[in-house]
C-alpha cells in the first residue's frame, strides 16, 4: 500500500542560491531539479509537492528565478535510534532558472542558458532533472530541442505535466497521448511521465514515491 503524500515530505528548508553551479554546496546527498519554460507552474508546483505555499517564491511576471535554488528535505519514514536520535532521508530539491522568456534580454538569456547547461553536466548530486510542460499546449520547439540536448548528453530526465486541473480528464489524456507520440518521432523509448496539478496536488503522490525510489536505489 502506498503511504500518503504528507508521510513522504516531511520538512523542506531554503537553504542557499547560487549563481553557478560551482557555488552550489557539496552536500553529498542526491538531488532533484525542476525545470521549464517561464509560466509553466514549477514553484507552484515546487509548493505543492512540499506542503508550503511560500517556499518556492511565485510571481505573476515569469522569469523571476535566475539562482540555483536549494531546498533541503526531509523524507520517508522517520527512524528512532538507540541513542534517541530520530533519522529521515534526506536530500536536495533544486529549482532551476526557467528557459524560453522572451522579453529577457539576450545577455541574460545566454547567461541563463549556460548555467542551466553547466548545472546539468557538471552536478554530480543530481540523480534526475524534472523537466516541466503546461499539458494544455501542443509540443514546443524549445522544450523539444532542450530534451534532444538532455538526451544527446546523457543527462537522466522525467517529463512532469503541470496545470493538469485545467483540462478535462478526456482532453488531458488526448494531449499527454499527442504529446508522447510526438517525442516517439525522434525517441526509441521515452522518459518517465507524470501528469500533476498544484491546485489539486494530483499526480503530487506518484511523483514524490518516484523521487523515493531513486532515492531507495542509491547506494550509500
């Protein structure tokens, strides 16, 4: 049986922004990034699966994250010692600069672009890369091309499907299908998939007992 959403986080702390991936700190402990085009949902979403609406800082103008952000979190079933210590699963929640916002500057778009690309070949705590896509909207040559990048690099992504609320469950299904069957056009086997809604916190369980199984996977 799976265990509740709200057993699996149990605590999510700020812990530090930086401007490139050399500035981030070497915790040891895996990581999981979010990321996605500006307006796509990724703090509301960061929020949601984190059980605080003012963790992840959200704006009504996009392209406002431009640090590597840091959120320590704690996990999983806690676990009491002999010495009375009590011990969670711990790991790192990254929330990446979003990518595509037009009316950023060309300078920064380029300074953006080469940090997230940095982030993502350089990290060596970052077990996988949740790259986000508003599920109402047909494939975008952006997020296309930054998958083919990801994969061409080698670097491990899911596709996570945002604003799931905003469409009924017919048309949800027809636009994840669509969209599946046009990454199958250049990609023998696809990602991990998720459908979520930060509104609902669908897809929210399926997405953190993921995140779990990776974890549960790592060898200490």
């Amino acid at each position: 049986m799976r265990r509740e959403l709200c057993e699996m986080i149990r605590t999510a702390t700020y812990i530090i922004s930086s401007p490139d991936v050399k500035d981030c700190p070497r915790t040891g402990k895996p990581e999981y990034a979010f990321i996605g085009r500006s307006n796509v949902g990724k703090s509301s979403l960061i929020n949601m699966l984190c059980h605080n609406p003012k963790l992840a800082k959200t704006s009504q103008k996009p392209g406002k994250t431009l640090l590597i952000n840091h959120f320590l979190v704690e996990s999983g079933e806690l676990k009491v010692e002999r010495s009375g210590n009590v011990e969670s699963r711990q790991w790192y929640l990254v929330d990446l600069p979003g990518y595509g916002f037009a009316q950023t500057g060309l300078k920064q778009r380029e300074a953006l672009r080469k940090m997230i690309e940095r982030y993502c070949l350089l990290r060596e705590e970052m077990v996988c890369l949740f790259v986000l896509v508003d599920c109402r909207h047909e494939p975008q040559k952006i997020d296309l091309e930054f998958m083919a990048w990801l994969g061409e690099n080698g670097v491990p992504f899911a596709i996570v499907f945002t604003k799931g609320d905003k469409l009924g469950k017919v048309a949800l299904k027809d636009k994840v299908t669509k969209y599946q069957e046009r990454l199958l056009e250049d990609w023998e086997e696809l990602p991990p998939v998720f459908v979520t809604s930060s509104e609902t916190g669908f897809g929210g369980e399926e997405l953190t007992n993921y995140i779990e199984e990776l974890n549960g996977s790592i060898k200490s």
